[in-house]
C-alpha cells in the first residue's frame, strides 16, 4: 500500500511485519524514532507476541538480543553513533556467536567532538565486527531491505546491520511502497535456529577456544561471510519475484558499465549524485556511478569486474581514516586488483556537511579532466585549517582545535554582518 | 519539481508543516519529500524546514538551495538570516506578519516577483482565534492552497487530520479554510 510516511516509522512497520519476538532498545540519544514507533506497536497490540524490552544502554540493548537469540527468538533493536561504540563488545560477541540479530544503524558521525548529524563513521568502526553490513540508498529500500535482513541473518546465522543515513533518511517523509503481511510471511518463514539454548538439551553457546582452535572459527566466519555474497543475490531475486520491485542486491549500477568515469559510493548521496551525472551525461561526459549496498562481505569480484575498463574510478564517502583516508577507497583499489585503474578518494559529507549539486559539479568537472588530486575533501575550508596549524605551531597554548575553529568561524560571521 | 523551504522558530510547526505538505501532495498523488535541517532542536531557536513536490520520483538528498517558496512563520528572522537565497525568479513568498512588506524591510527583495505571488497573512492571530496555540502552520498552508495550484485546499485538510486527529484536526482545518478564504478574498 503507498503511504507517505516518514523513513523511521516505514522501518518499524516493515520490523514489526517481520514478527519480532523480542524488540531490546535503549531509546535516548542517539535514537531514532524506529523504536519509539515499535514501542507503540507492541503497547498497541498491533505487533503481537513480542517482548518490548526498555534497557538501561545500548550495550544491555544488544547483550538482551544475543540471550533472546540464543533461545531461538528473532531478535531486533536499533542504536547510532555513540550507542553502537557503546555496544560494541556485544557487537562483537553477537557475530562471533553467530546469533541471527538485526540491527538498524541510522548512520551518523562519532565524537568528539560532539556532533549528532550524518556520516558513516560509525558504521565503518563496525566493518570488522563481523556482521553483514547492508547500506541502504533510499527509504523504500531500508523498508525491503529489513525484511531480506531477517530472511538472510537467519539462512546465514549471522547478524545483519542495516546501515541508512540518519536524518537524511530516518528524518525524511516520503511515498512507501509498504508491503503486507502475506506477502512477507511467503518471504520470511518462521525462524529455525542453528542453535539454541534448551534447558532439557543443555548445550553450552560461547565456549572458550584457544589456540588450537580459534583460527579455524574465524575462518569459517569469513567463508560465511563470502558465501552470504550468493545469498544476498538469491534472496534480492526472490524478493523481486514475490514483491514486484527490485530493491537490490550487492551493488547497485547507474550507468556504470560502460562509462569511462565511474563514481563510487554508499547510501543515500547517490540520489544527489545521480541528478549532476545526467547533467554531464547530457552534455556527451562518458560517467556513470556504482553503489555498494553491501560493504560486509565486500563484493570484492564484482566490483573488480564493473570499474576494470574505466578510465577513472571517483570514490566518494562519508567516513575517513586519519592517517590513512578513504576506507572505501581502499576496499576499491583491492577489488581492482592488479588493473591499473587511478582513483581518486573522495571524502565528503562529515558530520552533516550537506553534499550539494554545485559541490559535485565542480568535483566531477575536475575528476574527468584527471584534474583531482588522489585525495579530496569536498568543500574543506583549508585557510581555517591553515590559521589553526599557525596557531599550534606558534608554540604557546593555543587551546583545544574545535572550539578554535569555531571562534573563528563565528568572528567570520559576525564581520560580515557587522 | 517545486521546491519549499519553511523558516520559523522552534515550537512553530516548521517540521510539521512540511510534513503536512507533503501529505498533502502525497494525497494528490503527486511524489513528495520532506525533511528538516537537523539542528539542535530547541523553543525559540531557528529551524528550516524542506519539501520538494513533483509529479516524478524524487532522488534529490540535498538541502533546498533554490526554493520556488519561501514560507517566514516568523518574521523576526528577516533581520537574522538571509531568507531569500536562492529564490527563484517566479517563486512564491508567504511570510506570517501583521506587517506590511514595507514595515518589514523586505519591499524590495520582493519586488519583481510576479503579481500574486508574495503574501502576507496574520497567521499567528488566526491560529489563537481557531486553536488557542500560537502555531501558525495549517494556516499557512491553507493560504498557499490559495496562492497556487500545487496544493489543493482539500488534500491539505486530509493532511491535516491526519496529522492532528479529531477536534484539534478540526479546528486547524477550520483555521486553513479561513486563511484560504482570506486570500481569495471571499472571507
């Protein structure tokens, strides 16, 4: 049924058609309005034989889902930013157990310093914890994308996060395709653990493993992982059939395969992306954009394959290594391989920096002239950056660097309007 | 695709009415977006608000930066911000205020809009007289359903009563009539 609706309320309703056993959520800041609308649905009776458990951290929100999931329930909570740093030894634990939990990851940056807006930092200091990490570009794929998310935690008995753009995304009102309850209940059967806490067949579930054995468990981790590649494939096909549209699967192409300039990126900025690509692509530019929906597993053949013939390869995204830079970037130049395609890394959007039209033209403009240097960050204010490296290497105390900055900037301000 | 970008104060109904709007288009059957500008949220503090309506799928994730309307629910922010950037050259204007456009400084940034298409509307005072809040939003989108044919009077009080059920949906329905009326000049 179409609705317009807003993207956190489209991810609980299509959670809730999901049949949740038990909902664990620590519902302060960072939050999204996902588990509130949850939380409602449960009191209301609409989502029915569900345990709505109101914790005291995201890192008890977490370690509630591991012990509902190992006594066979299917399990859901969601957190952001700060929360999930919180969580993250249960984060850890969950994959490690391999316990079928979905999570929602409604993207933002990490402090400090403070900042409560949009980038994927913190889904990226999660990209080894070993769950499957599914980026999602556009509300009505958040809302399919939970419902492939149980189907393929529970095939994979690994846990699925499924990463969306905080604000952007969760904020944003906007049409549904919203699907019913028979046509999810033919895609996602009842959950049938691997394994399961049962007091007349004790097992024990997070046994210690030493050396002799612990690198064979984390093997069968990463062969996992590599075979969710299939998976993820097979079940966007059968959602396809079942749901009528195509949600996607690992990538997502536009104009990709046969364009000499390939953008690559994660999430929703590829709807921005996709409006300055038709304009050069109206103009006779060769360019044409790939977005990764899955970033755990990595995709890493497939990729290779899509961008070995271009000329170019652009990398833009929302997160940075310091000391290195752009992480996709990396997972780029690795599924290249031994193709020597230049890339340039893009780093861009931090921290809710709004990546415009105008912004991405005059990017784009440079990078299929190869005028780009091989790392960029969009609209830096470098003579900021340049007064505050003065001020630290003029040797006296010159003070914390943010609020430097912001002083700065707001003297700015005030000499224009003055 | 139209473009709206809604200036007001914490506490207005900037976020709400933008999400109004979109239902309100949504129920047209038109393709709608909305979305807030994400600052800290607090009483008082100035909060933007975005919609976008268009007869496609809309893909655009930035900010409005060219609005073809600018609704003020609060004209004390005229002195604060530069409200009109980006503005297209036939777009609309609908600013809450008493005043007139000379009184708020604003004559000539208005001027050579096309006729129609810049209003004022006591929209705070018709608020307290049909919902006893100072929150201008349904009045003013009623008063655009009045300004232009993208919005329809009766899809924005089914917005409306959606957003606010019962006899608060009532009475803001009543409220955007009235401001609707008043722009038609049959009120």
């Amino acid at each position: 049924m179409l609705r317009q609706m807003e993207g956190s309320h489209a991810v609980a309703e299509s959670v809730a058609l999901c049949r949740p056993r038990v909902v664990a959520c620590y519902p302060i800041t960072p939050q999204t309005h996902i588990v509130e609308h949850l939380g409602m649905l449960v009191k209301r009776g609409d989502l029915a034989d569900c345990e709505y458990i109101n914790v005291e951290s995201e890192f008890a929100a977490l370690s509630a889902c591991i012990g509902a999931s190992a006594m066979g329930a299917r399990t859901y909570t969601a957190t952001a930013s700060q929360g999930l740093l919180y969580m993250m030894e249960a984060v850890y634990n969950t994959a490690g157990l391999g316990l079928p939990v979905v999570m929602t990851l409604g993207n933002r940056a990490i402090g400090a310093p403070i900042n409560i807006w949009n980038d994927h930092s913190d889904a990226m200091a999660a990209q080894n914890a070993g769950w499957i990490q599914l980026f999602v570009e556009t509300n009505q794929q958040a809302v399919d994308v939970h419902i492939q998310a149980f189907r393929l935690a529970e095939t994979t008995s690994l846990p699925v996060m499924v990463c969306m753009d905080g604000f952007i995304l969760t904020h944003a009102h906007e049409r549904i395709d919203m699907p019913d309850q028979a046509q999810v209940d033919r895609f996602l059967p009842a959950f049938e653990p691997q394994q399961m806490l049962d007091p007349d067949n004790p097992v024990t579930i997070g046994a210690m493993v030493g050396p002799e054995a612990f690198t064979e468990v984390r093997y069968l981790a990463h062969h996992k992982q590599l075979e969710a590649l299939g998976t993820i494939e097979e079940q966007a096909q059968e959602f396809r059939d079942i749901f009528g549209r195509d949600s996607g699967g690992l990538v997502m192409s536009h104009f990709a395969e046969d364009a000499e300039t390939v953008v690559v990126t994660l999430g929703s900025v590829i709807g921005t992306i996709k409006s300055v690509i038709s304009e050069l692509r109206d103009r006779g530019e060769s360019i044409g954009a790939l977005t990764i929906r899955s970033m755990r597993p990595f995709p890493k053949t497939r990729v290779g394959r899509m961008l070995k013939n271009a000329r170019r390869v652009v990398v833009l995204e929302k997160a940075m290594a310091a000391g290195i830079g752009g992480i996709l970037a990396q997972h780029v130049r690795w599924s290249l391989g031994t193709y020597s395609v230049p890339i340039y890394s893009v780093i861009a959007g931090l921290g809710g920096r709004p990546i415009t039209r105008p912004s991405l033209r005059r990017l784009l403009d440079r990078a299929v002239k190869d005028q780009l240097e091989l790392t960029h960050f969009l609209d830096l204010n470098i003579e900021e950056v340049d007064r505050e490296l003065v001020r630290q290497r003029s040797g006296a105390l010159s003070g914390p660097a943010a609020e430097n900055i912001l002083r700065d900037i707001g003297a700015l301000r005030a000499s224009k309007t003055g | 695709m139209f473009q709206v970008r809604i200036h007001g104060r914490g506490g207005q109904g900037v976020v709400s009415a933008s999400q109004m709007m979109s239902v309100a288009a949504f129920n047209q059957g038109l393709h709608a977006q909305a979305f807030p500008s994400f600052g800290s949220e607090r009483m008082g503090a100035p909060v933007t608000a975005f919609v976008r309506i268009d007869e496609a799928p809309i893909e655009l994730r930035e900010p409005v930066l060219d609005p073809d309307l600018l609704i003020v629910q609060d004209a004390t922010l005229f002195g604060a911000l530069d409200l009109f950037s980006g503005l297209t050259q036939t777009g609309y204007v609908l600013v809450n205020s008493q005043q007139s456009l000379r009184d708020l400084g604003i004559e000539d940034a208005v001027r050579s809009l096309p006729a129609g298409h810049v209003v004022t509307i006591a929209a705070t005072e018709l608020a307290w007289q049909y919902l006893k809040r100072p929150t201008p939003n349904s009045v003013l989108l009623g008063a655009f359903a009045a300004m232009s044919d993208w919005l329809e009077l009766a899809a924005v009080e089914q917005a409306i009563q959606e957003k606010f059920p019962g006899k608060v949906g009532d009475a803001n329905v009543a409220a955007a009539r009235a401001a609707f009326s008043s722009i038609n000049g049959d009120g």
